[in-house]
C-alpha cells in the first residue's frame, strides 16, 4: 500500500462512525464470526424450538428406552424413552435464559452501584467496595451453593445466586471505568457548564463504557449458563422433567456405562454454547477496543 492510498485508507476510516469501524474489526476476526453463527443457531433454535422439535419433549415413551441414535430418533432416546434432539432444542431455550437472566439483573444491580462508586468516590466507594470484596472473596459455585441453601432448590433460585455472585464483577467493572471516564477533560467541561450530574452519567459515563459492559456482558452470560448446569447437575436447579442441559447430564450418568449418547449431547451442547460466546466475546472485544489501529 502505497503512502497515499495508506492517507486515503486512513480519511476513509476516521469519516466512518464507530459502529462501522468496529463491525470491520469484528468481520476480521475469522473465529468470533464462527462464534457467532453457531451462536445465532441456538438463539435460533430456542426461539423456533416448537417447530423445529420433531417430539414433545416430555412425551415418555417406555417402549424405546435408551435408544442409540437411528434414523427415527437422530440423538437417541433417554431413560424414559423421550428425544433426546427435542430436548435439547428446548433445553436452549433455558440454557440462553439462564445467562441472559442472571447477566440481566447483575447488571441492573451492579452497573448503577459501580456507577456511583466511581462516579462520587469518598466513603460510599470505600464501604461499598469491601463488602464486595467480601462476597468476590468466596468461589463461585460455593457461594451460589450459599445462596440456594437459603432461597431453597429451583431453576429461578438458581439463577438469583448466579446473578448476585456476578452482581460484585460488574460492580467493580463499571467502578474502574467510570473512574477512567470521571478524569477526562469534557467531564470537567461539563461540571463546570452546570450540567447535572444525572445528565453527565447518562450522557457521557454510560456511553462510553458500553462497550466495556457488553464485552463483560457476553462472556459473563457464558460463566452463569455453566454454573447454572452445574447447580442443575447438582440437583439444585432444575429438576425432572424440565429439558435442562445440566440437569440431562446429571440424569444420563446413571446409564453412561450402557447408553453414553444419554451424557455425550448435552455435554456438547452446553460446550458448543460456551465456547461460541466465548469466542463471539473475544471479537467484541477486539472490535471494540479503543487502542486497536487496524481497521
């Protein structure tokens, strides 16, 4: 590239907004655009699971249990003699509402805190800090085990503790990058035009870590449908007959020495699922990072 086409190429870039700019630093990251379609297949099949299942999901029928997989039933069949694609096609609809619920309200509890910690400082920040330090202190999956003990076993409870042990990582997310945002120069300008502090987070805080919150958003919502699986497996989330992935692989154990296609599916799925936000989180953020040049 010669040093014009180089100038031309680099006008060209600074006239596009940028979305635009970050949609062309997505497209070429070849694995988040992988991420992304098989990503788009879940979402896909959660939301057309009615007509895509080929069965009810919780039709039982005890004259074909633990079929291997054949031309009738593509995955097999489980204990009960049920579908096993049915449900997992119904199980992405629960898989993708576990993180997305979870993720939902950690941030409608977290960003706002965060905001305000960064945002005031002084003794708010101080006290709101170390308390969560204390619950960041704690490892994941034994502090939602905390949380279910109290609430008692259930899907919906199970997503409560995802959400309030990730509510401190966006709190302390939104924290530092509100604080990054509080010492640039157009927020001095704006304190010193009178404009309300309402005002500037709306408009200036929030809009300049979104990008952040989203990248943190997406990989957050692979972590909770984990976790989520697992409290399932544990017999904390959800329970029979509910077609949940976890809760699949925690029933399909029984039988793995005579019929392993009962565990081998839905522990593929919620692989696929999780490494496909992965790496769709991986292009996010290169896309949206504030330091790349190539665009």
């Amino acid at each position: 590239m010669t040093v014009q086409e180089e100038f031309e190429h680099s006008a060209e870039s600074e006239r596009a907004g940028p979305w635009v700019l970050a949609w062309r630093r997505f497209r070429k990251a070849r694995l988040a655009l992988v991420g992304g379609i098989v990503l788009f297949g879940f979402v896909f099949c959660a939301i057309f699971a009615p007509w895509l299942a080929p069965y009810d999901p919780l039709e039982v029928d005890l004259a074909v249990i633990l079929l291997p997989p054949d031309d009738t039933y593509l995955l097999g069949t489980d204990e009960l003699g049920r579908d096993i694609l049915s449900r997992l096609i119904y199980g992405a609809r629960l898989s993708l509402l576990e993180g997305l619920l979870s993720v939902a309200i950690a941030m409608a509890i977290g960003v706002p805190l965060g905001i305000i910690a960064g945002f005031y400082q002084g003794p708010v920040d101080t006290i709101l800090m170390r308390f969560l330090d204390i619950l960041l202190a704690f490892p994941g999956v034994v502090l939602a085990v905390a949380i279910i003990g109290t609430l008692g076993p259930g899907l919906m409870n199970a997503i409560i503790a995802v959400a309030i042990y990730s509510t401190p990582i966006f709190t302390r997310v939104t924290r530092a990058s509100t604080l990054a945002v509080r010492e640039e120069p157009y927020i001095e300008a704006c304190f010193a035009v009178g404009m309300s502090d309402f005002r500037i987070i709306w408009r200036h805080v929030l809009t300049n870590i979104a990008s952040t919150l989203m990248v943190l958003a997406t990989m957050r919502v692979a972590v909770a449908i984990l976790i989520v699986s697992s409290l399932s497996f544990l017999n904390l989330g959800a329970r029979e007959p509910t077609p949940e992935w976890g809760a699949m692989l925690a029933k399909g154990r029984e039988f793995v020495l005579i019929s392993p296609h009962a565990i081998l599916f839905p522990g593929l799925a919620i692989i696929l699922l999780v490494l496909a936000l992965n790496l769709f989180q991986d292009g996010l953020r290169s896309a949206f990072d504030p330091t790349s040049r190539k665009h």
